[in-house]
C-alpha cells in the first residue's frame, strides 16, 4: 500500500460511526453482514448507514455484493492487512522482540 491510500483508509476509519462499521463487519467475518442487519445491530437510520458504507467501500476497506435484494457487505481482509502492513513496515527499528508482534509472533 502506498501513502496516498494509506491517508484515504485512515481517513475514513477516522470517524466513530465508521470504524465502529468496519469493526462490526470485521467481527462478521468473510460472509459480511446485510446493510438492513446491519443497521438494525448499530442502531443506525439506513440512511446514515449508506453514507458510511460508501466512504468505507470507497476507500477499499469494504466489499459488497448483492444477494437477491439485499446488498451484502464485509471487511475486506487484504485491504485491512495491507493498512497495518503499511503502518509497521518500519516497526521497531528491527528490535526482534517487538517486530514479532507485528506477524502476529509475539514472546
């Protein structure tokens, strides 16, 4: 990931409503969540909701689809991954220890 899309997903993570989406959709999983379930499990007019899912969708860290009538949406794992790659491709100034942390490898 470079700087330029780094900024637009931190950008739209930068908001309550919509990190609380993204993690909700994250805890969903790979299947996603219904943009009506959704809602109704946030507490959020559908409206509202919409708005928040397109700037996520826009910034490459949401996927939808459409099953039937209803528009499916989900994290998207690689988009999420490549984010926090980006943010610790540096890390730790290579001190072992803490590095590990970042593959998920930690002491």
């Amino acid at each position: 990931m470079d700087s330029p899309l780094a900024i637009i997903a931190l950008a739209a993570l930068a908001h309550e409503r919509r990190l609380t989406v993204f993690r909700t959709l994250v805890v969903a999983g790979a299947d996603g969540l219904a943009a009506g379930r959704l809602a109704l499990a946030l507490d959020v007019p559908p409206s509202s909701l919409s708005h928040h899912l397109g700037l996520l969708e826009q910034a490459g860290l949401v996927q939808v689809r459409r099953a039937g009538r209803s528009l499916i949406y989900a994290a998207d794992f690689a988009a999420m991954r490549a984010l926090i790659g980006f943010l610790t491709e540096d890390c730790c100034q290579g001190f072992a220890p803490v590095a590990a942390c970042t593959t998920g490898d930690c002491i």
